[in-house]
C-alpha cells in the first residue's frame, strides 16, 4: 500500500494506492465511517478531509465474490496553522510621514489575511500590502493575521508604530 501505518500527511488531498494478488478482481474501500461500492481501481483519492486521524481499509475479492483479509492503515492530516512570516513593520518605528504603508509575506497555508488599524474592523484581503493615508499624529497598532482555505485564522501578529509629523501639512495643503 502507497501510504505507511501512521503516516501524517501535510495537506487535504490524499491518495491510497495498493496491489491485489492473482485472484483479486475487485475492491471495496472504507474511509473512516464510509464505504465505497467494489471497484476493480487499486488507487482512490480523497479531497479536503479534514484535519486528524483517518482510517483507511481496503478488501479484495475474487470473481466467486470471496472476501480476502482487510488490509488497513491509519494516517492523519496535520496541516500547519496559517501564519504571518515576515512583516516590514518594525516594533515602535516611528514615521515622520503621514502616510505608512506595511508589506507582510505568509505561510504556505495562508490563503488570505485579515489586517486592521487601531481596533478598526478587520478586512480580509489577498495582497500582502496595505497603504493608510493622512493618518494622524501619535502611536498606531496595527494587527494582521494570516486564514487558511477554511477560513481557520492564525494568531494574530501586532505592531505598534508611531507618526511623528509635527509641522507635517496633511496632504494638499500648501506648506
């Protein structure tokens, strides 16, 4: 069989492929509780399971529709959370320009982000930039966090920066 008692599996979509002897003419499969019809297939696929531990078991059987020994392993699936990796955003920087704009890169399971300014209500975006403009003087808290395809966050990455624009115009004002 493709997949080893215990393995663990780092994504969704797994494949169990396995070999019948001579006489094995069709197979029937479970998945933890749900058993599929018989099948002369010797691979099945399964997509977006979810995370922890899976069951699998297949049966053959010969043209008499004899029942051979199960054969039956056990994997998990052990996703790694979604996470913010980097971000350009330095822990009290302080700006002496009104407007800030902050870059942050993801994981591999990240598949979209959720950032806020100051409490604000979060917004969910794809792109890893975000620009605030005309932002007043005095300390910011920026918060991002990184969601998987389920929407499953991540913990939250927070920093704190300052703008410093004393004698700063706000922009289109004359100077």
């Amino acid at each position: 069989m493709s997949i080893k008692d215990g393995e663990k599996f780092d994504t969704r979509d797994v494949s169990v492929t396995w070999k019948g002897n001579s006489t094995a003419y069709q197979y029937r499969y479970t998945l933890d509780d749900t058993v599929y019809t018989w099948t002369a297939d010797t691979t099945a696929t399964f997509a977006d399971l979810d995370e922890g531990k899976h069951t699998f078991t297949v049966v053959p059987r010969n043209k008499l529709k004899y029942e051979g020994k199960p054969l039956t392993r056990t994997f998990t699936v052990d996703l790694e959370d979604p996470a913010v990796t980097w971000i350009d955003l330095d822990e009290g920087e302080v700006f002496d320009v009104r407007t800030v704009t902050v870059r942050w890169r993801g994981n591999a399971t990240a598949m979209d982000f959720q950032y806020r300014l100051d409490g604000g209500d979060y917004e969910t975006v794809t792109d890893t930039t975000v620009a605030f403009t005309d932002l007043d003087e005095g300390e910011h808290t920026f918060e991002v966090l990184a969601r998987n395809d389920r929407g499953e966050p991540g913990a939250v990455l927070t920093r704190t920066f300052t703008v410093d624009n004393e004698d700063i115009p706000l922009s289109g004002e004359d100077e």
